[in-house]
C-alpha cells in the first residue's frame, strides 16, 4: 500500500471506499486481525533487554517496557534500584479504582526501618516533558486530542508533543508507569512506581515521570483488590500483594525471558492498524467512530514466533 | 457565584485570576473538595427507587441507576426481567482486562438448559441514540471530543449531542453499564448487561444500547479476575462471579436500601466542580491541564446524612 493511500486512509473520516473512488475495485479497508495476519516480520520489534524490567508476582510476570527517550535519568536510577535488588520483597500499597496501583517500600516513612538505597539515588529532578525532537520517529493521530496540540505514537509509547513551545512528553494512558512523588516536583526518582489502571488521568501528564509502559501483564495488576483507605492504599499489610523480585531483562539468562515481540510504531502496517480502529469493519459494528483517541489505539504484543 | 461568572471560568483555559482580574480580590477557583463541602442539599438528589437496580454479589451491593430518558424499552425490560428473577442466580461470564464485564446465563445457547422467560421479552429493537430533546437538561464541557460534536452531562450521565442530525445519546464512559447484543441490531434486550472497567470504548457509543450507571460498587466489578479465554470469557465454570439476586430498589424495604445521593450536573456547584478538575488547585500539581475530557469529570456520591 502506498504512502498516500495510507494518508488518504488516515484523513478520511468517511468510509475508505467513497475516498479512494479512483480504485478500479473499491474494497473495504482491513480489520486489526486482517492487518496483524499480513503483516511482515519488520513489522515488529523485540523488546530491549536492557531497557526492560521483569516484576515477579506469586502469580505471574509483568514486563515492562522502559523509556530512555523521555526519562533517561529516571530510567537509569530504576535499573540501578533493581540491580542493588531494592524493590524485591516490597509490595504493592495502594490499589486506587479506576485510577493506579502503587509500589514501593511500605517503611517508607520510618528512618530506621526503611529499605536503604545502596548506589542508586533517593530522589531525581523531574522529567516531566522534554524538548521536542522530530528526528524521533512520530505517528501523528489525525483526530486531535483534548489536552494537547499533537498526539501519537514515539516507539511504541504514547506521546503528546506542542510545536510552539518545542516540547514533548509521555501520556497517562492505560499501563503507563510513573514514578511517584510527593508535592516538591524533584521528591520522585522511581523508589515509588504506579501503573495507570483506569479512564486515562491526562491531568497526571507533565506532573508526574512516566518512565515506560507495561507490556503484557496488565492483568494482573489491574484486577488486584481495591484498597479502602484514602487514596485506594490498603488498610493491612495483608492486603498488600508481595513483590518477589524485579530484574533487568539482560540480567535474566536468555531461557527465562519472556519472548515477545511489540508492533513497530512508525511504519504502514501501524498505520494501517490505526485506519482499522478508527473505522471498525467487523461485521458487529453498524456505526463508525470515524475517530479515534490516543489512549484507545492498541499496540500488539506476541510470542516471538 | 453569577451565571457570567460560571461561563468565563468554564470558557477561560488560563488561570482564572487573569480572567477575572476585574474582581476586587482575585482568588483561585476552589478544589473539587472546597466545591464539594459547600455544596448546598439542594444540589444533591437522592436516586429514584423506581429507576434503580442492586446487583447483590458475596462480598457486596453494586448500585446501578437507569436511564429511562435514553433507552425507555430497555430499562422497562431490565426492570421486568429484574422482577420476574431471570437474573437469580446467574453469573459475570466474562472479565476482560481494559474493556468490560458481562453478566448473563452461561446456558443461554442451549435450548433445554437456558434460563426461561416469564413475561419480558429477549429481545428489543436497539435504542443507541434519541431525538435531541432541548429541555432535557445538558451541562455541556468546553473542552471539545474526539468522537462527537458536543460532549456533556444529563441528569448525572454523560452525554454525546450532534445539533446537525439531531440526536443524541449515552457515551461508554467507565462504569456505564450497556446490553449486550449478537451482529444484528436488534439481538439485546438486556438479558446479558456489561459495564465498562477501562478506557473509555468510545468505538461502541451508537453501536449498542447503554441502560445506565453504576453508582456505588464499582470496585467489586473491575477487579474480578479477568478470564482467559476469547474476549475475556471464563474458561472454567468456577471462575464465574456468581448473582445472588438482583433486586429493583422499590422492591427492597426501604430500611435495606443504600441512602444514596448523587451530586446534580445541572447546577452552579456541578459547573465548578468541572472547572475544578479542568484546572486543579491542588497542592501536589504543578501543571494545570485547562481543559477536561468527558470521562474524566467525576460524578460525586455520597451517603444521605
């Protein structure tokens, strides 16, 4: 398919056939799985081992994709946290519905109890946007957004970008993960990490580091208990769910990592992936958005085949 | 606070003293705490024992408030399947992560075995949209939507208008509860509901027939295991969140019922409440968003004091 097919396609709020007239056979444009099913093996991507954490659970693993693009400084003291093996035996504290989980030392506030920070650093300044790059590869969204000027898709992470202030930052969509903080913006640096459960909370976006995006394993997290004191913490320490143990990917022997391969970002079939989700073709839908949201594009994982 | 007053607040997307520097003292707009604790009783209601339902499961009460305004055959319907036990005994078949639950027979494709029908029907033609009714009350948000020309707020739900073909209709904000339906329109009728527990499925507004709302009991939904077989479908019978019963609030002694009273969106207090989430003066921000999606706004409920 051609460039600018794909443009026509991204553009058209109409149906694909009435746009592209000029097509000897007007033909629907293809569904999701349609798109999965032809697409090619450049399509896709392996995960970075070394930009990717492994949170073990008692029933099961969540991988989570780090993002050195937008929170270097963030991401570097994370993996440092885990390889000093600061988070293993924490928990998860808080379970806040339609809003985040949170982890982190549940001692946090207690001098001689607290976990101690070996090499890693305790707090970081904010990296809470960043200059705008646009040798970074971005797909652009054709339908606009509520909160900002452009929103797409950078490596695989949702990002929101404005050209007049030069800036760009990562977006508090579902399975985004940032780093907590209290109300001085440099009181973060990622010993506290929440995962976004619930309806998008863009009002988060700029005031919090997001340092990556979970992969696969969502579940997991998103079905854990809801916490009853304020702000969904949990009330007992049993109530908690016990992290295991987090680990660098490329400090797991090759056999023990999880095979996975994400949908390229910045590519045809992507955009194509896009076209199918604005315009529903499944034969359940009778009525086509013609739009879509941000935070409502999905990007595909797989087994590496 | 005056209706002009209200409007520049809602239409400003700068901080608000700027806007209002005619004002002898400028002030910062009140959080949506300061909103809520002046709140006067009259801008509360309590629901309408006729027009809600209580979904009782093990380990708690989900209160769910109907939209007659908006899908009159279908809420009637519910209330007559309600009324005659179909639900009695059912279960949530169906948990998947992001989307929805379902609840409904799990033998209701097998002729012998399925739940009979006494006196409501099992099917309905679809209700997905309305005529645009201009004395229905509509608190519209400033802000704009990806997915439809004006967006807002009608006795408590959230609503989609498009002045052009004059409809309107309920909008798959979290926790609005739809009936689910096979390929052909009219195939639900309220047999098998879900409720939304992520991201807003916009792709579904007009596709399906929304009923109403959850209003208390959301956590009990949203954090049900998800299921692991196609879209979310337990795999196993014993993975199923049993119904004990599900009750028209009528119906139950008033003694049992939940005193339930939810904040009304078409006042001054529900119009700064809006502006207090657009623009949020809590401590902990250091970024103001200006501007809010529809599902983003908060429905406050509390108990009846």
């Amino acid at each position: 398919m051609s460039a600018r097919k794909i443009r026509l396609l991204l553009l058209s709020i109409l149906p694909v056939v009435s746009v592209l007239g000029a097509e000897p056979t007007p033909k629907k444009s293809p569904t999701m799985a349609e798109v999965l099913a032809t697409s090619k093996p450049a399509d896709w991507r392996m995960l970075d081992p070394e930009n990717t954490i492994y949170l073990e659970l008692t029933n099961g693993r969540v991988v989570i994709e780090l993002a050195p693009a937008f929170a270097a400084n963030h991401v570097a003291n994370i993996k440092a946290l885990v390889r000093e093996h600061y988070f293993d035996g924490l928990a998860f504290l808080r379970s806040q519905d339609n809003y985040v989980v949170q982890w982190g030392d549940p001692d946090a506030e207690k001098p001689d109890k607290k976990r101690k920070i070996l090499v890693a650093k305790a707090t970081l300044p904010p990296e809470f946007d960043r200059a705008l790059d646009s040798k970074l590869p971005f797909t652009r969204l054709p339908d606009g957004d509520v909160y900002a000027r452009e929103v797409g898709f950078s490596e695989g992470l949702p990002v929101a970008r404005d050209p007049k202030s030069k800036k760009m930052w990562l977006v508090h969509c579902y399975g985004m993960v940032g780093a907590g903080r209290d109300n001085p913006p440099d009181s973060g640096g990622g010993t506290e990490l929440y995962v976004v459960i619930g309806q998008a909370p863009r009002h988060l976006d700029r005031n919090v580091t997001l340092v990556g995006r979970v992969v696969q394993g969502m579940e997991l997290l998103s079905s854990m208990p809801r916490g009853t004191a304020a702000m969904g913490f949990y009330d007992k320490p049993e109530q908690r769910t016990p992290i295991k143990v987090i680990r660098v990917a490329a400090d797991v022997p090759v056999e023990e990592r999880s095979k996975l391969e994400v949908l390229r970002t910045d590519t045809p079939t992507f955009q194509a992936l896009i076209e199918s989700r604005r315009n529903r073709r499944e034969e359940w839908f009778h009525f086509q958005a013609g739009n879509i949201e941000l935070c409502n594009v999905p990007i595909p994982v797989r087994e590496k085949r």
